[in-house]
C-alpha cells in the first residue's frame, strides 16, 4: 500500500497529513505559515475532502488555517479531546484574549461534530488516541493534547501535539 505521510513545514505550529493511495486523507492540525497552508496545498494535489481531521491542541498554531481549509474542504471526521467542551474551552481561550477567526472557527465545528461517526476506512492504517481530562488532570491547553497513535503499513508513529513532561508521565 502506497501511503504518504508528510510533516507540513509551518514554522512554529503542526501540519501532517496522510494521503491514502485510495484518496482518502488524514490530516493532523492545520498550523500554516506563507509557504506552506493546507487549504492549499491539500486542493492543489486535488483533495477535496478530509476524512479524519485529528486537532492536537487549541492552540493557534494548531488551528490558524482552519477557516480557510473549512471553505475548500469537507471535513468528515473530527478527532480531539472530547473532555473539554465548548463553554469551557471559550473561557481557557478567553484567558490570553480575544477568541481568534480560527478558534471561532474551531468552536463552531464542536457544534458541528458532536456525535461520533464512523470514520472513512484507510486499509493498513490503524490508530488510537490519548488525552488527559480538562480539569482533573489539567487546566492548560498543552497537557490536553491529543495524542495519536499511528500505525501505517507497520511503521509506527506517536503525534504528540504540544503534550509537556507532567502528561507523558501519566501515558507511563
């Protein structure tokens, strides 16, 4: 199987994508800089969809292209950190400031997806995700982070998302 895993070159923030050789993407954070956002260089390669869109943290460079990549692309699936919820995350984010394009962006789709789904199939790729509980475990955006698990064609990958030392300590 022909699968294409690419970290995206967006300076401070993450982009990876996934690109299935049955067409179906995969796409972790959606970060940009000038040279490189995925609402574009996901439509250029003549992707229109986006099967599992996996958010790694709420932070903006995380999530900065978000507007743009929800006007090209669908998105079908949206993986994150299910144990923090809107009103909540409003209020963590309103901590440093105003709520950004992208965060509105984001806090719209949780509205959006908020019953699971069964996923789009991506033969030889498996995954499973991680994250420590808003709350009870953490009250910052880092050590809420998603982490996924991600076997492709028997390689193995860990993406982390902006996971600190205190939460790595609890996947142990």
């Amino acid at each position: 199987m022909k699968i294409k895993v690419k970290v995206n070159n967006v300076g401070h923030g993450l982009c990876i994508s996934l690109i299935h050789e049955n067409g179906k993407v995969m796409l972790w954070d959606c970060g940009h800089n000038e040279d490189c956002r995925p609402s574009v260089f996901l439509p250029r390669s003549g992707i229109s969809e986006i099967g599992i869109f996996f958010v790694t943290n709420y932070d903006e460079d995380h999530i900065s292209d978000l507007p743009e990549l929800r006007r090209k692309l669908h998105i079908s699936t949206l993986h994150r950190n299910r144990s923090i919820s809107k009103e909540q995350l409003i209020s963590l984010k309103r901590q440093s400031g105003p709520i950004s394009p992208a965060m509105q962006s984001m806090l719209d789709m949780l509205d959006m997806y908020n019953t699971p789904v069964k996923p789009p199939e991506f033969p030889s790729v498996t995954y499973s995700c991680y994250y420590n509980n808003y709350e009870t475990d953490f009250v910052d955006s880092n050590n809420i982070s998603l982490v996924t698990f991600l076997t492709c064609n028997g390689y193995k990958f860990i993406i982390p998302g902006d996971l600190e030392k205190p939460g790595w300590e609890k996947l142990l």
